[in-house]
C-alpha cells in the first residue's frame, strides 16, 4: 500500500480523485509508492502557479505526473476546445496540463542539483467516469498516457506500473543516453525525490483541513465497519468483541437506529456515565430507544439515591436486588432489543445478569440483544471474565470479532500496545500513517510535570487544535490538572461534560468507551503492574490524531522495558 502525502484526501477534491486516492492507498501492490496529492507548483512552466493532482514515485519504475478529470462527458471539438462535462469549453487541455507538470518538477528537481539521469519522469490523464473512445488519435499525446473508466477495471498499480515502462521504453527510443532496462529510481531516489518535493505541498495544506478530511474518513472507515451488522441481522444474540478503536460503540449506536426504524423498543445500557450521555445525545430524542448507565436505571427502578459512600457490595449486591424485585413487581421495563456497551464490565457480575435477564422477553437464553465488549485488556473494574459467566446464562448465542482499528493513527496505536506490553490486538490500522509520533516527556516531580503539560497543551493549539478538542487523561482523580499552580492555565481547563469551548479533563476510567483528537496523559507515576498498563493502553488508545504522554522517569523506563524487553531507565 502507497505511502500518501497527505494521508487523507481533502474533503472538497473531486470524485474521480478521491477514488484514485483509496486505490492508491489500499492496492497492495503499491507497496514502496510515495504519493502526492494535490502537489501545489510555485514556479509552473507556463503559469504564475499550478497543481500537480498526483506525483507517483515508484521505485525501478519512475516518477508519473498524473492529471485526473471526473468528467462523465469529454469530447475536442474541430476548433481544439475541449469540452468536459458541462464546463465552459476551454483551450487548456489536460494533456498540456499534465506535461507542464512534469517539467515544472523536473526542472524544480534539478534546481536542487539531483542526478536524474537514470529517473524516467512521464505524465498522463486519468478520465476516471468517461468512456474516451470517441476521443480521436492526437500528436499531443501517445494512447498509453490517456487513461479512462475502463483502466479502474485493473488494480491501479497494475495500470500506472503499465504506463511508467511505456514511459521508460520511450525516453530510451529517443534518449540515447538512457536505457530501458535501468533499474532506477532505487529506494534513496525515491526518498530523495519526495523529501524535495513535500515541503512544497506541505506549505499549502492546513491541519484543520487534513482534520476535517481525517472526520470524513473516519466515519467511512466506520460505515465500513457496519458489514458485521448486516452479516448478523438474522441473529437475534450476537456478542461483538474487539479491542479499543475498533468500532464497537458506533455498531451498538447503528443498531439502535435500525430497530427504532423497525418500530421496535430499544434499551441501550453501558457502564461509564460519560459514554452513557454521549450516546445518547448522538441518537436524539425517541420514544422508542432509552440510554442509560446500568447503574442509573438501577436507581430509577429502585427509586433510590446512592447513600453517602456506597462501597461495591452496595453497587454489586444490594440495588441490583432493590432493582431486581422492581422488575419482579411491576412491568414495563421490558424491551424489544437489548444492547449493552462496555459489556465486559457489566457481564462480570452475577447480580448484573439477573438484571439484564428480566429486560428482555425469552431472557439472555432466548431473548433478542446485541452486546459490545473489550474483554481482553479493558475489565479495569473486575477481574472476571464476563464471557464465562455469559455464556452460562446463554449458551446459543453468536459471537463476531472486530480485528481493524478505525479510531487511532498506526503510530499511536502501536505504541499503545508496545508500551503497556501488549501485542497482536488488530490484524491492521484503517488510518494511515501521518508520521507524527507519540510524544513521551519524562518527569521527575509535579513541578517539571506541570511545565510539560504546559507545553504540550501550547503545542496542541499551535498546532491548530481548538481548546474543546483537547482531553487531559490522568488515572488519579487529584490528577496533574487538580494540582496545577498556574492558574492561568488551570482555569482554561474544566471537567469533561461541562468544558464548552475549553480543554477538558477526566480521569481514564470515566473517559472509557470515548475518544478525542489530542489526548494529553499525566501522572504515569508507574507502569510495571497489569492495572497500570491496562489503564496506560486505555488512556492512550483514546488519541485519534495526536498523543502526549506524561510519565516519571521510572514509568519511562517501565515502558521501554515493555516495549524492548530491556531495561534501560532514562
């Protein structure tokens, strides 16, 4: 799979370029390509400035300025305009377009004094919707660099790796100098060739537009994800496992809103009230679906208030039998569909079973639920595993895997593995790589804590991150944030909820099931205990574009540890 620069289309390119793009990115046999999107061309050959769409850099195979039109419609009059779609007819023809590309490159490449030589560079038009038979034959171009709908039947690398060795066979009929079967551009040409050109793009891209791309892709990665509902739509007891960022909120969301389209009464419980209150703000207003913590409903069966201090034999023991003998009294609570969220939580206790037993007709045996779970590495609350337990009360139920990671970068979500000592939790990443990395800013005391957390949080912002998009996790609840001296930046940040505009804090625990853009972490004080790297991982695989880490000295080392299998504190 090519590496793409940047790794997200912008929102507002074309349809044509778009698909190019996702077949670019996922074709396996683009594997070594570097890509350029949408290369922005200061000193055009012909014009003030100018816009490669692609710039294909494929080892032993070359450099092709690709020019991409979605036009349905494409015809050249007799007088030479051309007529795409239902634009004005105009004199600028693609194939020129193209070609000024590549000398504008070319002749940028050799201000940078490279040795082309034996780097064939070629160009070619890609009408990605139209049918260009009718297209007649031209001096201006040869039949192999005019590409149509037709070529997308092929893999995409099969059809560019096509035209660069046409390209390669015909700077050799008419360079003498150059031959063929030279294997260039080798791997450091290539990188050579794309670290060149990359800073000319980058200045014209801003991060909030390749934000608001990675929004767009994110959601069709996740609708992606939606196969595995329609695969158990006839299944009335499906169990959804997956590890964190793999989709499993937003499947028990989709499936609420196509029982509510069915008619049908849908309870959606999880454990963290925070999850509780986002979901259901996302699914609105409705009669026919209920959103709730299975502690709240509980209380509301109950119709009870926590005493002061409840300890967990109270939560555990004594208000699911409040709430049980409610339920055993009066009807009405009962609904059509049953879906948990963060089921490894909720299924770990017998006590919480009975409950969810008597929510549905025909009970957990027989009756119709979807459940949502992380049982590997995210039961921070029990040790037990709820599948067990699960699997007791019903025995004939379906269960479906989530493997592909759609929330976090690859960078982010390898390090939250490699860190914490876990491996082998997603067979892939959805997200491309940015190339940004986590960053790890040791700490020896609260006071240089604090600078780092100052920092970052300037950092994120200069990087174009508002406030409101910015989370700081820690897993203490008198976290970094509770003890800031500088109140200046303390009062930019509020607890998650109520931030409005301003950077939030939470604790790990009640940001579990969630995630957002930047995610700051403090007070990793160790990491040398299964809790720890469990809350560790959870924490970090909230991060979807960008992740700080705020860890003592000897966390650090505890990290690396984990990661290497070494010792090497800092």
């Amino acid at each position: 799979m090519a590496r793409m620069i940047p790794p997200t289309p912008h929102p507002n390119s074309p349809p044509g370029e778009k698909r190019l793009f996702d077949r670019l990115r996922e074709d396996p046999g683009t594997e070594g390509w570097t890509v350029l999107h949408s290369l922005d061309i200061a000193k055009h050959q012909r014009q003030v400035t100018g816009e490669a769409d692609f710039v294909v850099i494929a080892p032993e195979l070359g450099v092709l300025c690709l020019e991409v039109k979605s036009h349905r419609r494409v015809h050249r009059d007799r007088e030479g305009l051309w007529h795409l779609g239902n634009d004005a007819p105009t004199q600028r023809s693609p194939f020129g377009q193209a070609k000024g590309q590549m000398y504008s490159i070319l002749e940028f490449l050799r201000r940078k004094r490279m040795d082309l030589r034996d780097v064939p560079l070629g160009w070619a038009v890609w009408f990605t919707s139209a049918n260009t038979s009718l297209l007649s034959t031209n001096l201006e171009w040869h039949d192999w660099q005019l590409l149509d709908r037709a070529d997308l039947r092929l893999p995409v690398s099969t059809t560019l790796a096509k035209v660069m060795r046409d390209n390669r066979d015909h700077i050799a009929e008419k360079t003498s100098r150059f031959v063929a079967s030279d294997a260039g551009p080798d791997a450091a040409q290539c990188r050579r060739i794309a670290q060149e050109l990359r800073p000319t793009f980058e200045a014209g891209v801003l991060p909030a537009d390749i934000r608001e791309a990675r929004d767009t892709e994110r959601v069709r990665f996740l609708d992606e994800q939606l196969e595995a509902l329609d695969v158990m739509e006839d299944q009335r007891r499906v169990l959804f496992t997956g590890a964190a960022g793999t989709g499993k909120t937003f499947l028990a969301i989709e499936a609420a809103r196509r029982a509510t389209g069915k008619g049908l009464k849908v309870r959606m419980l999880c454990f963290n009230n925070a999850l509780a209150g986002w979901m259901a703000n996302t699914l609105g207003d409705s009669p026919e679906v209920s959103v709730s913590t299975l502690h709240s409903l509980m209380l509301e069966m109950a119709d009870t208030h926590a005493p002061p201090s409840p300890g967990r034999q109270w939560w555990e023991e004594e208000l699911p039998e409040l709430a049980v003998d409610t339920l055993l009294e009066h009807s009405g609570w009962e609904c059509d569909l049953l879906i948990v969220d963060e089921a490894q939580d909720l299924c770990a206790h017998e006590s919480y079973l009975d409950l969810l037993d008597l929510l549905v007709p025909g009970g957990l045996a027989g009756g119709n639920w979807l459940m949502f779970g992380d049982f590997d590495q995210q039961a921070i609350y029990s040790s037990e595993d709820g599948r067990v337990l699960l699997n007791q009360r019903s025995p004939q139920h379906h269960q479906h895997r989530l493997y592909r990671n759609c929330r976090n970068t690859p960078r982010i979500g390898h390090m939250a593995m490699k860190a914490c000592g876990l491996e082998g939790l997603y067979a892939g990443f959805r997200r491309p790589d940015d190339e940004v990395d986590v960053k790890v800013l040791a700490y020896s005391d609260d006071r240089e804590q604090e600078g780092h957390l100052i920092y970052a949080l300037k950092e994120l912002r200069e990087n174009h991150y508002p406030a409101e998009q910015i989370v700081v996790l820690s897993p203490r609840r008198d976290g970094m944030v509770m003890r800031m001296r500088d109140s200046a930046t303390r009062g930019r940040i509020a607890p998650y909820g109520r931030h409005g505009k301003r950077t939030s804090y939470s604790t790990v625990h009640a940001f579990k099931g969630l995630d957002a853009p930047a995610v700051v972490i403090t007070d990793i004080d160790s990491a040398d205990t299964d809790r720890y790297r469990f809350l560790l991982y959870i924490g970090m695989s909230r991060a979807a574009d960008r992740l700080v880490v705020l860890a003592h000295k000897k966390a650090v080392g505890d990290m690396l540890q984990a990661m290497t299998g070494r010792e090497d504190h800092p």
